[in-house]
C-alpha cells in the first residue's frame, strides 16, 4: 500500500512514528493509500527547520519575495488541471468543482504577488522638532496551518500565500483524509524558488495538533474546520501565548421574500445547497421562504433536483461527487431518516438511486423544518437543504440572528430598502443579496461571526496581512546640533 509522507525542508520525508490512517477513494470507497501521523519529534523537526529558515526568508528582498509568488502564479495556473486531480481522487469533488477551488485558491497567491505595496506603512514628518514617526510591520516567525478536508488547496492557499508573502515560514498540518493536495503544493512552492525549510508539511491528527498548539516556537495558528476543534484550537493556542484565527462550521440561511424572482432563488439554492455535495463552510443549508411564496419556491426547488447529476470525479458530466467518508455519508443520512419523526416532511430523498459503490448521496429536500428539529439545529454538512417557513421578514431574521453559528448568509429580494436593512441588521460575517455564496474576492477578508470564528482577525485579504505581521513603530531623530538639548521631562510634542 502507498504511504503518503511529510515535506519537511524540502523534501517529501516518510514518517517514523509508524501510525498511520486510510485515505479512501470516496467514489468507490476503496482504501487508496495511507497517510503518515507526525509524532511529536516530527512535528519539532519541522518547526526547527521553519525556525531555522525564518531570518534568511525574513531578510529577502519584497521584490524577490514577490517574484516567488509570481512563479508561484504561473506554476499553480499551468497545473491547475493536475491539482484538480488531486482533489478529485482523495476528496471526491467534481472536476468543475475542483478547478474552482483551484481558482478561488490562486487569487490570494495572486493577492500576495502585491506584498510590497501591501506592507507599506506610514510616516509622520516633524511629529516634534527633528523628530519623524514611521511604522513597519514584520513578520512573526514561525506560523501553522490547521486546514479542513473539504478545500484540500483553496484553504491552505488562504494562509500560506499572505504568510509567506509576509517573510514567515510556515509548517502545514492538512487533513488526514486528503492529504496529497498539499505535498504538491510544496512541490510547486520549491520549484517556485521558495527556499527549503520555508513551507512545510506534517500529515497527522490530534498529536500533530497539540504539539503545534504547545511548540514555543510556533507564533501563531490559523485553523479552520469544525466548531469544537475551532474553539478548542483558540483556546488552547491563546492559553500558550499564540496569536490564533480558528474558523469554525456554519448553518447558513437563505432568506427568500415575496418579490424574489422565484426561479432565480431556485436556481441559487439548488447550486449553493448541493455543490460540492453540501460540504461546502458556505453551502445554502437552510431556505427562510416567507410562507405565501413556500409553497411554489418549494416546488421550483424539488423540480430541479432530479436533473442534478450524481457522480465520481472522474466523469466529466458530473455535477456533484460522494462524501468524504462512508461514516459522514450515514451520518447525513441519519438526518433525512430522522425527520419524519420530528415533524419535518421529506420531499425528496437522497438516499434513494444513489450508485452502489462509494460514499454517494442524492440531494435531499425536507419542508416544514422548525428551528427545535435536529436537521435544523446542526450543521448537517451534506446535500440536504431544509426549508423554514416564516410569517415574515422579521420572523426570517430573528431565525438569523437567534442562531448561533453566523458564517454566511443569502438575501433574495428586488427591494433595495429591504436588502439594505438587512445587511445593516444582520450579526453574520458574509452577506449576500442575491448571491448565494458570498465567499469575498482575495482583496477583501474571510471569516464569520458567533460560533464561526473564534479570534479577531478574518482569513486572508487586508486582515491577512495584518494577522501575519506585527507593526512596529519607529519615532526617531538625526542629529541636528540646532535640536539638541538636555529635558528631562516626558516626550512631548509641543
Ligand atoms: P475538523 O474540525 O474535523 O478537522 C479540521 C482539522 O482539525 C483537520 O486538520 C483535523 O485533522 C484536525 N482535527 C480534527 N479533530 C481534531 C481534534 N479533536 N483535535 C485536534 N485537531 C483535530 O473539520 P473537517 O471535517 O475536516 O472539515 C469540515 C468542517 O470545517 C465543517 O464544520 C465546516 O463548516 C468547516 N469549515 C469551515 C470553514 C470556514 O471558513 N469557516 C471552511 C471550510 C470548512
């Protein structure tokens, strides 16, 4: 059985610790490989070696580090095709799906390609007399990844451009269940110019996690995936000293006014709930329909299902892919055999015509789902979409607002009042009005809010940088024997 190891300095490295786990083939649910666990001497090494790397990466020029990220476009660009490949044998997504990832992926290598205007600080002249104040903003040290199995490169590409870009070396611990994505990343990383020891990857679970968590050589942590390991994650990475983003899971609504355009609604609903089999942090899981459109929005909705076409990676008409385990597949599952019981009515069942082999669904559809039923309360993580149905406007929002996770959200409407209230109302991070994943461009900043970040800063974009750099502030004075003279009071500007 082919083992899939660590990158550390530069090279792919076997792992020692002899502990290992599946890695499946999710459309035939084949085991295909086996992935290394770092032990904790693992984990040292490559964060000795990121430590080791870090003053010379630091000290290179913005221009050279810029130019490695330009390399670092072109390379990902010319072999978008191949990592999309990747992506779809280990995590199952379709090739469609898979280049977008890649893309959505390339825009923040893109966004780093700016790092010098990006760093720019200010300057004050004269704040007193022969006396200027700039500030600088330098990079921490060595930073981590804690990446989730469902954007297997867009995710890591979030963090590791703007890190690098920045003059910190990095150490990558990716998901267990997908992991090769990311040793090609590495590889196109060196051929990039990137100096060895500068990105590095450690395959592994929680062993891997704490040592990153506790190292004091390690600076700061990004993380995203679920809540509990998010919250966990922040808190215990804070508790020893690190500067931490932990973005955890969502449940994000959809809420569908009276003077929608049904079919557009349907359509967006239909692509956000079941793209990427609902293993998407910014998939549609919940319809908000205000009650005299429910039923005909409902109907749309259901009449589109069928068409969506169910298949592996490797089928080019295919629209959505398997999960990513047989264990997540009937634990979806659960929540569709579930709610007859609760109340809820399933309109259409994904558990029927599904292939054989793999770890297939077809999307699910439940109706009348109140905010009390399981299906409504987690986040479920697969193609199945409920619809709530409300009174009105304001109900919708206090269903929004009550919940406790506030990733992204969707607004459809043609009222710009309307549309401007909520957004001015709404306490979730990522608004769309009329677009239903409203994932932000690279040059604006990712994150949620409540249970769907812990921390201050959002991914990537303007709050990357900030979160990868540290300001300093420089107040200094030449010599000017016109300025010079003995006070011992405290410095003033006047
Ligand atoms: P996960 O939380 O199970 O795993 C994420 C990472 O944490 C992996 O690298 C995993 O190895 C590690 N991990 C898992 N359990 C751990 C534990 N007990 N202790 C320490 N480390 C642990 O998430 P997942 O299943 O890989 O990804 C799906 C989840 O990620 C969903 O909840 C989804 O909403 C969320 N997600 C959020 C965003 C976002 O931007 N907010 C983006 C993508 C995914």
């Amino acid at each position: 059985m082919r083992t899939i190891g660590h990158w550390i300095d530069g090279e792919v490295v076997e792992g020692t610790s002899g502990r290992r786990g599946p890695v499946y083939d999710p459309a035939t649910g084949e085991v295909q490989a086996e992935v290394a666990f770092a032990s904790v001497e693992e984990v040292d090494r490559a964060v000795a070696v990121a430590a080791e790397a870090f003053w010379g990466w630091r000290s290179t020029s913005l221009a050279r580090r810029s130019e490695v990220m330009f390399n670092l476009r072109e390379l990902v660009e010319a072999n978008r095709k191949e990592i999309a490949s990747i992506i779809g044998q280990e995590h199952g997504k379709v090739l469609s799906d898979a280049l977008g990832e890649v893309a959505r992926g390339l825009e923040n290598v893109e966004f780093a390609c700016g790092i010098p205007n990006l760093l720019k600080g200010g300057y004050s002249e004269q704040v007193s007399t022969g006396v200027d104040v700039y500030q600088i903003r330098q990079p921490l040290g060595v930073v981590a990844g804690i990446t989730p199995f469902n954007f297997p490169a867009m995710v890591p590409m979030w963090m590791f451009a703007n890190a690098l870009a920045c003059g910190n070396t990095f150490v990558l611990k990716p998901s267990e269940k997908d992991p090769s994505t990311s040793l090609f990343l590495a590889e196109l990383l060196k051929q990039a110019g990137l100096p060895d020891g500068c990105f590095n990857v450690i395959q592994g679970d929680r062993v891997a996690v704490d040592r990153i968590l506790e190292h004091p050589d390690v600076a700061a942590v990004s993380f995203v995936g679920s809540t509990p390991v998010a919250r966990y994650v922040y808190e215990t990475a804070t508790r020893n000293g690190k500067r931490v983003q932990a973005l955890g899971g969502a449940k994000n609504h959809m809420l569908v006014l009276p003077d929608a355009d049904l079919d557009m609604a349907a359509d967006a609903a239909v692509g956000a709930a079941y793209g990427s089999a609902g293993e998407r942090c910014m998939a549609v899981s919940v319809v908000v329909a205000v009650r005299s459109i429910a039923d005909e929005l409902v109907a749309k909705i259901a009449e589109r299902i069928p068409s969506v076409r169910v298949g592996p990676a490797s089928d080019p008409e295919a629209e959505m892919g398997p999960l990513i385990t047989a264990e997540h597949r009937d634990r979806v599952a659960g929540y569709v055999a579930g709610a007859p019981q609760e109340g809820a009515t399933v309109v259409v069942d994904g558990r029927e015509g599904v292939p054989e082999q793999g770890f297939f669904l077809r999307p699910s559809l439940l109706d009348h789902v109140r905010p009390d039923m399981r299906c409504y309360r987690d986040e479920i993580f697969g193609p199945v979409l409920s619809v709530v149905r409300v009174d009105s406007y304001d109900e919708g929002v206090r269903l929004i607002k009550d919940n406790p996770y506030g990733n992204g959200v969707a607004l459809f409407t043609r009222d710009g009042g309307v549309a401007r209230a909520f957004q001015f109302e709404v306490n979730v991070g990522m608004v769309g009005i009329n677009v239903p994943i409203p994932v932000p461009v690279s040059y604006y900043s990712f994150g949620g809010w409540k249970a769907s970040l812990f921390g201050d800063q959002h991914m990537y974009g303007p709050e990357g940088i900030a979160f990868y750099t540290r300001s300093k502030v420089v107040t200094a004075r030449w010599p000017d024997p016109r300025t010079s003279a003995v006070d011992l009071g405290f410095p003033q500007t006047r």
